[in-house]
C-alpha cells in the first residue's frame, strides 16, 4: 500500500471510530500515539437537542434525521410521549442505540424507587444512568452539597448493584466556592466512592460556573466517563446559578469554550464517550456544524 492509501485508510478509520462505528480501543504503541489524530473517543448526540423537532415533527421523524446526520448512538432524554417499548422501537428503526441516559435522582438514590428505572435502563441496553440536575433551592451551598454526596453514593450504589454506572451531570451551581478549601463540586467528587460514582463534565455549564473542564479533566482522570459538548457564545455572563440564554449555545468550535484542548485532553483519561449537546433553538444547523467540527479533529489539530 502506497503511502498516501495509507494516509486515507488512516483517516477513514478515524473517521469511522468518531461516530462510534469501530471501537477506539485499539493497543497503539507509543511512538504511534505520539502521531495519533487527536480525536480518540466515539461521539453520540443528547436526544434533548431536538427537543423541539420531537413535539412538532415527531418520534420518527426526528430519529430518522439523527441518523442521517451522522449518528449512530444517542443519549436518551425521556420519550416524548411513547411507551419505552415504543420508543426503542423507533431507535431501533433509525438504526440508533442508545448509551446513557437522565433519570430522576431523588428515585435513582431510593432503594425502593430505583428498580424501574434501572429495568428501564437495562431494557435500553444503556451502560450508564445518571442525573444532569441534584433539586436545591437558591443557591447550591454546602447543605446541598452534603445531600448530594448521600445521595449519589446511593445511586451509584443501586446502579452498581444493577451492572450499570451511576454518573453525576454537573451544571455549573457546584464550582462555587466551599467552605473549605476548593469548590463544592471538589467537596462532591473527593467524598464519593469512586468507583460507583462517575461524572458527565458538561463543558459548557463546567465554564460557566467558573472552571476550566480541560483542567478538571486533567486533575481528575479516572472520574469523567462521559463528556457533554457544547460551546458558549462569546461574552456570555458566567455565574454559578446553573441557567443561561438558550441562544448562549452555539455550534462547537465557534464559541469560547476550549472545545480543542477538552478533545485532546479526553485522550488520555477514563471518557468513553464525547456527547453533543445543543440547547440553542437552532440544532438543525449547529449539531451538524459541530460535528463537522469533531470530525476535523480526526484528521489532527486545528491551529
């Protein structure tokens, strides 16, 4: 094979590892990861983005223009009025599978509540269940954060107990200043276990409450398993009550958010999977934007 076949049969494959088609986990030597693209983990959509598509066009349809845009693994966000066996019917349909997806904590963390929604999960054939929103009224403060912990050590602990991994969704309210020393989401991630208890770093909310996600990735390797891409319009207020404008979303790599510095990070950490996310009323454009953008990646970093 000539060396420029070798070039696009490189690239093709990183392509194809983007979007999940081949598994990523493939022994490199070091000299070849030290040339590897910089893209590594698979992405997948957060079915939320189309929030909107699902109420006006429907079920079917908005799943069958997921898939064309390039997806084949999606984040599940409820089911817009179908049963859940309806529902995965019409994943199935559109030739989507679904990875993770949001429940309610305050059942997730119940002994006695969670067993539906792990058999939800399980009967989905999702690997993880988590939560994108811990109930607090006001400002989150160190109560809060102390029910949090409780809370998500019971989660991951009935979620382990199912074969499935427990993740937390932070949003933005946790990088507030804790009462020692550090944010409250450090207070958070250093006294849950571990091992029953991962992060989905959401790398907007993670910026707009102050922190740098390619740091926390950095600083905490072993505990994001799954990331939320998106990006944030230039000169958007950044505060730590967990909202912004809908339209402070815009299509990765075209905001400020280190959407670059976060991919390479990722390389060398436990994420398994790069999730877009858009909140902006505008996914029809931004999520295939955004993916154009990722999968420039592949081919190796942008300047």
């Amino acid at each position: 094979m000539r060396f420029s076949q070798c070039l696009l049969a490189a690239a093709v494959a990183s392509a194809l590892v983007g979007l999940g088609a081949v598994t990523p986990e493939i022994p490199v030597s070091a000299a070849r990861l030290a040339q590897a693209p910089l893209y590594k983990n698979p992405i997948a959509l957060q079915l939320y983005s189309f929030r909107e598509s699902f109420k006006t066009t429907g079920v079917p349809a908005t799943l069958a223009k997921v898939k064309a845009m390039g997806f084949t693994h999606v984040e599940l966000a409820g089911t817009y009025g179908l049963t859940r066996e309806q529902f995965k019917a019409e994943l199935e349909k559109a030739g989507l599978t679904a990875i993770s997806t949001h429940v309610d904590i305050k059942l997730l963390a119940s002994p006695a509540d969670s067993g539906k929604l792990l058999d939800d999960a399980k009967f989905y054939g999702v690997k993880y269940i988590g939560c994108a929103w811990f109930p607090h009224e006001g400002t989150f403060d160190e109560a809060d954060a102390d029910a949090a912990i409780k809370a998500f050590n019971a989660a991951g602990k009935n979620a382990a107990a199912a074969g499935l991994q427990f993740f937390y969704h932070a949003h933005g309210y946790e990088f507030a200043p804790g009462a020692a020393k550090g944010t409250l989401f450090d207070k958070v991630l250093t006294q849950t276990d571990p091992k029953t208890v991962k992060f989905e770093l959401d790398i907007f909310w993670a910026y707009h409450g102050g922190a740098d996600p390619v740091a926390l990735l950095k600083a905490h390797p072993d505990r994001f398993v799954l990331t939320h891409l998106k990006d944030m319009k230039p000169g958007t207020k950044k505060d730590n009550t967990g909202h912004a404008p809908d339209d402070s979303s815009v299509a990765l790599g075209s905001g400020e958010v280190p959407v670059k510095g976060v991919v390479e990070a990722a390389r060398s950490t436990a994420v398994q999977w790069h999730i877009i996310e858009e909140e902006s009323p505008e996914p029809d454009k931004n999520v295939p934007a955004g993916l154009a953008y990722l999968k420039s990646l592949a081919g190796g970093p942008k300047s």
